[in-house]
C-alpha cells in the first residue's frame, strides 16, 4: 500500500515538473522574442537617427552655400 501512495506521488510530482519545465520553456521563448523585436526596434530608431542627422547636414551645407 506504501509503495502505491509512493508511486502515486512521485507521478504527481513528476507531472507538476514537467508543467513548470513547459511554462519555462514557453516564457523563455516569448522572451526571446521580446529581446528579437526590441533589437528591430533597436536597429529601426538607428536607421532614422541616421536619416534625420543626414538631413540636418545637407541643410547646413545648403545654408553655407547659400550665403556664400
């Protein structure tokens, strides 16, 4: 009967850690994608930082020859 109880137990217990070991696997792999998206992101502001200090310059140049 305690071998039974035992048994029972450890199957419990097993099924909860193969419930915890998914529900980690399922937050590691949202947060991978959080950190894949928040490095888009990352690159896209870059991209537009560059653009618009691109803008900035051919302004100025054009305000240089201009009052030239």
């Amino acid at each position: 009967m305690k071998r039974i109880i035992l048994l029972v137990a450890a199957a419990a217990l097993a099924g909860c850690g193969v419930e915890t070991a998914s529900t980690a696997a399922t937050a590691a792999a949202l947060k991978k994608q959080e950190v894949e998206q928040a490095k888009k992101t990352l690159e896209q502001t870059r991209q537009n930082i560059d653009k618009a200090m691109e803008q900035v310059q051919q302004s100025q140049q054009s305000r240089e020859a201009a009052e030239k």
